[in-house]
C-alpha cells in the first residue's frame, strides 16, 4: 500500500498538489512526472500523453505483481 499522502486514481498511485497529478514513486526524490489533472468535485480524472508519463507507466506496469489467494 503507497504511504500517506499517495492517492488512488483509476488504480494508479498518484501524488495530488492542487489539481495536478503527480507519479508515485517510492523512494524518489527528484520531480516526478505530471501524468494529468484531476478535478475533486467531479472526481474525474484527465490523462496526458507525455514520453515521460509513458516510460512511468510502463515501469510501474512491470513491477506489478500477481496477487494469489492462499489455498
């Protein structure tokens, strides 16, 4: 689970300063990617198509891991 401060937006952690969507990424210090905006009242999210938002995406996708249920 991202730590506090880390928002869930359509399955995707995100950072929110403003209305501005920010990546997650755990243990980074430097800026981080705008992935789009996002709008409180409507609750609805608009993504932007950057290379940066991309290769984002991309690496978080590979380090999603299979969750099972114990038998």
């Amino acid at each position: 689970m991202p730590s506090h401060g880390v928002d869930i937006i359509d399955g995707i952690p995100v950072i929110l300063k403003g209305n501005v969507m920010h990546a997650f990424q755990p243990g980074v210090l430097t800026t981080t990617p705008t992935l789009g905006t996002y709008d409180t009242a409507t609750k609805k999210a608009t993504w932007v198509s950057t290379d940066a938002a991309e290769a984002w995406v991309a690496s978080y996708k590979e380090t999603l891991a299979a969750r099972s249920r114990k038998t």
